[in-house]
C-alpha cells in the first residue's frame, strides 16, 4: 500500500510517467521500519499482463498514455504506451513469507 500510496500522491501533482524505482523505494522504506518484518525478499512493479518489470508507470491522473515506456520511441518515432502496472511484494514474518500483488490502475 505504501507504493500505492506515493503513486497517488506524485500522480496528483503530475502527469508525467513515475520511476517505478521511487515506488519501490517508498514501499521498502514502510516495509524495513516494521518490526515485525524479517525480512523483504522482494518488490517489483510489473506489467498488470505480462508481469515484466517496468522502469516507469503512468501518473493516476493522466488521461493519456501515450508516452514514453522504457525511453525509447518505435520506428515511427511515436512515443511507446504504458501498459497497466501491478506492484508484487514478498516479505516474511518471522518464518512466514507473505507474497501480495496490487493493481495501480482501478
């Protein structure tokens, strides 16, 4: 939720494509201060479809998503689309390892 959360937050003041690297920064923060947290195996923001790791994810309050996806442009020199992103965590509770994904887009 703590990604989540900061997508919403920058996506309010922005509508440019979000470094998915500051959403996983901001949920391990959250993650790493939680005592009860032994551990975070893993955090990654993915493609909703596929499940590839994205470098950028579309701003919750941009109407279009035509932009760019992992900075490059196609052969037409278009700006390539950003797909609908899913962010998957894996972490451990003591022995318990605890696997989540959420979607960003409603």
């Amino acid at each position: 939720l703590a990604a989540r959360h900061t997508w919403r937050q920058l996506s309010s003041s922005q509508q440019e494509p979000i470094s998915a690297s500051i959403l996983i920064e901001a949920a391990r923060n959250i993650y790493q201060a939680e005592p009860l947290v032994s551990s975070v195996e893993y955090i990654s923001v993915s493609d909703f479809d596929s499940m590839i790791d994205l470098e950028f994810v579309p701003a919750a309050s941009s109407s279009s998503f035509r932009t760019f996806s992992t900075g490059i442009c196609d052969d037409d020199n278009s700006f390539l689309s950003l797909p609908r992103s899913i962010i998957s965590v894996a972490l451990r509770i003591g022995q318990v390892r605890l696997i989540d994904n959420l979607p960003l887009r409603e």
